[in-house]
C-alpha cells in the first residue's frame, strides 16, 4: 500500500475489489501433466459490462503476463488449447477448425458466453456483485514495529476441483457432465497483514 495513508484506529476485514484471481496450476494435455499460468476474471473489464473479458473467464498467461488466450471452450481437447480471441473460444466451431464462428455463443450451464465466462456456476454468478467483483475478507496483524502495511494474498488454496479421471491434474477429463456434473469452484484467497 504504498503512498496510502490509512486512518488511526481498529481494523479486522478488509473489503476488496477483485478483477482476477492468477495462479500456476497442473493442467493435465493428451499426453502430459504440465504447470501453466491460469487466470479466473471475477470481475467485467469496464463497468459499463462491454470488457474484453468477462466475469468467469479463464484465460492463460505466459511467465511475462502476456495472455495467451482463453481456456475451457473452443480447445478444450485433448490438450487444454488456449484460443484467441475470445469470440473464437467461446463461440460454435460451425467450420470444424477448431475455432468459433464469433456469432453463435455457448451455453455455460445456463450463462450465455457473450456476457459469462464458463468459470463459476449461475448461482455463484447471479449472487455475485457485478460488473465488478467485491468481498469483504477478515485478516489478523503481525506488527513487526514498521509503518509500511504489507497485504500477502495466498492463493495455494483457490482452486478447488473434483478429479473425475483421477489423474492429480485439470483437464478435459474432468469436465465430464455425465451422470453428473463436475464439481470446482474458487475459494478466495487467504490473506494476511504484517506492519514492518
């Protein structure tokens, strides 16, 4: 929190305004078990709901944080592609050329991809401040004696899946709607404050 002056007095909870969550995750390909960078957007990228990305999208990054593209639609087999741009993930793939047609969008379990990515289900979405995502989370403080206000945020614990395949890793072989639907969803994040 550099160059911010917070006002004396006792503090508990925090209320944050969250555009994505990023993480490096076991991604699970045809033939391997590889460690990518994925981000969960919580958040619209303008508040007037007309962004780039939308609330549930999952998009990978490289180690620069260049994106790459968007996961869980068009390339979603066997190897967990990343396409771009979003229209071309997220659309019907009516050529057969493993991209969207940029007209007719999926269906996320009941939140059209124009407006939703496919994280998150339509209860969490719809019980979800949008366009952007807030939530108030409780910290406890270690005062190291400083007057600097250092926010961690742990996020080791986030990302929370069933292993349908059983492979350790997500990956196309979880997203198995049959007999039932896959379980995953996201935790927040735990955080801690330390004055040093």
């Amino acid at each position: 929190m550099q160059g911010v002056d917070v006002p004396d007095g006792e503090y508990s909870s925090v209320k944050l305004e969250i555009y994505y969550l990023q993480m490096k995750l076991d991604i699970a390909t045809s033939n391997s078990i590889e460690k990518r960078n994925i981000r969960i957007y919580l958040s619209d990228d303008a508040e007037t709901e007309s962004g780039l990305h939308q609330p549930g999208d999952m998009t990978q990054v490289t180690n620069n944080n260049i994106e790459e593209g968007w996961l869980l639609g068009n390339g979603i087999s066997p190897d967990m592609t990343p396409i771009s741009p979003r229209s071309a993930a997220y659309t019907e793939d009516e050529g057969d050329d493993g991209l969207g047609d940029g007209n007719t969008w999926f269906d996320f379990a009941g939140k059209p991809a124009n407006n939703y990515g496919p994280f998150g289900d339509i209860d969490f979405m719809n019980n979800s401040p949008q366009p952007i995502y807030y939530t108030t989370l409780n910290f406890s403080l270690t005062d190291n004696g400083g007057n600097n206000i250092v926010i961690d945020f742990n996020v080791h614990e986030c990302w929370q899946f069933e292993d349908k395949d059983s492979n350790g890793a997500f990956g196309a072989g979880d997203l198995i709607e049959d007999p039932n639907p896959t379980r995953w969803h996201m935790a927040l994040p735990e955080m801690s404050v330390t004055l040093q």
